[in-house]
C-alpha cells in the first residue's frame, strides 16, 4: 500500500477552522456511531450471559420436576402405610 503523506500542508485558514467547529453535527456523528455499536456491545454481552441464563432456567426446571415426583413418592407412601398396617 502506498500513503500518499503531505508533508508541506498550509495551515488552515481561521474560516475553514470556524467551519469545523460544528458541535451539533460532531454530536450527531458521535451518537449514530455509538448506536449501532450499543447495540453490538449489547448482543456481546448477551452473548457471554446467555450460557450461564440457561443453565440456571434448567436447574430451576429440574428442581421443579423433581420436586413434583417427590410429592407423589410421599403421597403414594402415606397410601401404602395404612394398607401395611391392617395387613399386621
């Protein structure tokens, strides 16, 4: 690749340094940047996070479920106890 470097430039004039000066369109610039980048940073993140969210959702799932089979172990338990007892 060639650089085509100006070493020799002109200072700029006062006119074209006043006409830079434009805070509002920098601001504007600096904000539609920022947006599609917020919006990268944010599917990056959620990224990193989504792993672990699911993980939790599934523990949380397997604890429920277990949690259910367990009442009906206790529940056929308690019929079972009753029936043992009459038959001593």
């Amino acid at each position: 690749m060639k650089y085509k470097l100006n070493i020799n430039k002109p200072a700029p004039e006062e006119k074209e340094i006043e006409e830079s000066k434009n805070f509002n369109r920098i601001l504007r610039q600096y904000r539609e940047k920022r947006r599609t980048k917020s919006l990268h940073n944010v599917l990056l993140k959620l990224n990193k996070q989504l792993p672990v969210l699911i993980i939790t959702i599934l523990m949380v799932l397997i604890i429920i479920y277990l949690s259910k089979i367990l009442k009906k172990i206790e529940k056929q338990e308690h019929k079972n106890i009753p029936q043992q007892e009459q038959k001593q």
